[in-house]
C-alpha cells in the first residue's frame, strides 16, 4: 500500500453555492473557484494522486478548460479514481480534516462521507471526516476561506 496527502483552499464568496463533499450546505457564502470549488474533495483527490506521485487536479482538470467550468468534483473524482484502477491501484481509506468556522459542518458529515464513498467505491466506513473551527484566527477565522487536508492509503489491485 501508499500514503498520499492533498490540501486545498478557496475563497468564500457571495453568490455562490457552498459544496463540500458533494454536499450542499445551507450558507451566506460559497467557495469561489473554477468548478464547484469542493475544497474537500479536492484534498482527497490530491491526496490520492499524491500516493501514486501523479500531478495534482489542476493538471488533470484545468482551470483554462471550459469542459471543467461549474463542473460537480464528484465527476473530478471518479475520474482519479479511475487513473488509480487503470495503473493497479484502488481506495484504501480516506481520513479528512475540515477547517471552516462556519457554518456548522457536523450535521452535515454523514452524507459527505456517503457521496465520497459512492464517488470512490469504497465502504463508508472507509470515509472519515473531522470538522473544526480556526478558533477565529487568520483568513479562516474571519471566514474569508475554507480548507482541507486529506490523507489517504491506497492498495494495490490484481488488475494490471
Ligand atoms: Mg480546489
């Protein structure tokens, strides 16, 4: 097996959808970016392409591609998921830490870790995802962004 470890952050705006795990949360503002800007799956899906040493998802999916503009992550990760299965390798577990000071992201966390495993084909037990605060401190803090990190094991496969 590997370990892989992803980061994201983007920007909290008006105007826009907040999506985190291909969840719609209920908020005042969503996070600004090129796709539907899922910071969250965007740390699992550069986490998992970390353990294979690919490049990140703005590599794969870039930011200059229209084919990718509003694009559901969900889509951006099945499809990592798939340059794993086609080079022998498949989704171990994932652990998630969320930073965000609002809104509440508890209640939310169940289906997050549904979507991811649906997206992933993995058990749900085999998505975990922590949520915190930044304690008010920094661009977080005063609610300017939210961010992810991730880690990941994959394993290898029969099929190569
Ligand atoms: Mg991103």
């Amino acid at each position: 097996m590997r370990i892989g470890h992803g980061y994201d952050i983007h920007r909290l705006v008006t105007g826009r959808p907040l999506v985190l795990g291909g969840v719609t949360i209920p908020h005042t503002h969503g996070l600004d970016g090129h796709s539907d800007a899922d910071a969250l799956t965007h740390a699992v899906c550069d986490s998992l392409l970390g353990a294979l040493a690919l490049p990140d998802i703005g590599h794969f999916f870039p930011n200059t591609d229209a084919r990718w503009k509003g694009v559901n992550s969900q889509v951006l990760l099945r499809e990592v998921v798939a340059q794993l299965r086609v080079r022998g390798w498949r989704v171990g577990n994932v652990d998630v830490s969320l930073i965000a000071e609002k809104p509440k992201i508890a209640p939310h966390i169940p289906e997050m870790r549904r979507t991811l495993a649906a997206s992933m084909e993995v058990p749900v037990d085999a998505v975990g995802i922590q949520a915190t605060t930044n304690e008010k401190v920094g661009a977080i803090g005063r609610e300017e962004a939210i961010a992810a990190f991730a880690v990941c094991l994959v394993e290898r496969t029969n099929r190569e």
